[in-house]
C-alpha cells in the first residue's frame, strides 16, 4: 500500500508476517542526509528481530539516527515497551512523527512510540 504526504510516500512494509506504516521521501536531489528511504541493513535487522521477538518485547528501544523509522516501529510492532526514535534533521523528524501517528493507529501493539532530536 502507498500513499503520499507533503510529496513523501506513505508506505506499508510487512516482514515476516508483521506491519509497520513509513513515511519515505519521494527522490529530491537536494535532500540532507541519508535517512530518508530503507537501508537494506534495516531489512537484515527486522528478520532478525521477528526471528528472535524476545530480543524487544517488554524492552526498551532507542533507535539513533532512526531515518524512516523501520527498525524502531518494527520493534514496536513486535511488542517493545517503549521506543524512542532520534534523527537530527527537523524534516525527518516530522515525517516520523507521522509514522509513528500512523503505527499508532493500525498497529495492535501498546508500546509507547517517541520522537526525539537526536543532538
């Protein structure tokens, strides 16, 4: 599923069976920094988590230099406590602001989601 926010796209990404909503940036050449679509290694990293769940559920995650989000939302999904994503750049920032408003709303997971400048 896509959508699309302020230009950004909204996307529903499913790995192993479990859904997180991201916000990603449609291309812009002039963009600051490298966070705004999904790095492979965020990829890598939710199978890992969905292979062993335990490694957040109940936990508390903090996701430096979040980007989109994918890492931090996912273990959210998968039943962390609470995770608190962090990003430098005011633009990205807003746009996981409204990932995590969407999480929100789809995901049956309770965790407490936050953003955070990340300084």
């Amino acid at each position: 599923d896509e959508l699309e926010h302020k230009g950004n796209a909204i996307r529903r990404v499913e790995i192993s069976g479990v859904d997180v909503h991201l916000v990603e940036m449609i291309y812009d050449p002039d963009a600051t920094g490298f966070g705004w679509c999904v790095w492979g290694g965020a990829k890598v990293l939710c199978k890992r988590l969905a292979a062993e769940p335990e490694l957040v559920r109940g936990k508390t995650v903090l996701e430096l230099g979040s980007g989109v989000g994918m890492v931090g939302l996912y273990a959210g999904a998968l039943g962390a406590e609470s995770v608190t994503l962090t990003d430098y750049i005011p633009d990205l920032l807003s746009t996981l602001r409204v990932a995590v408003a969407l999480n929100k709303k789809h995901a049956a997971s309770r965790s407490r989601l936050r953003v955070c400048w990340l300084d």
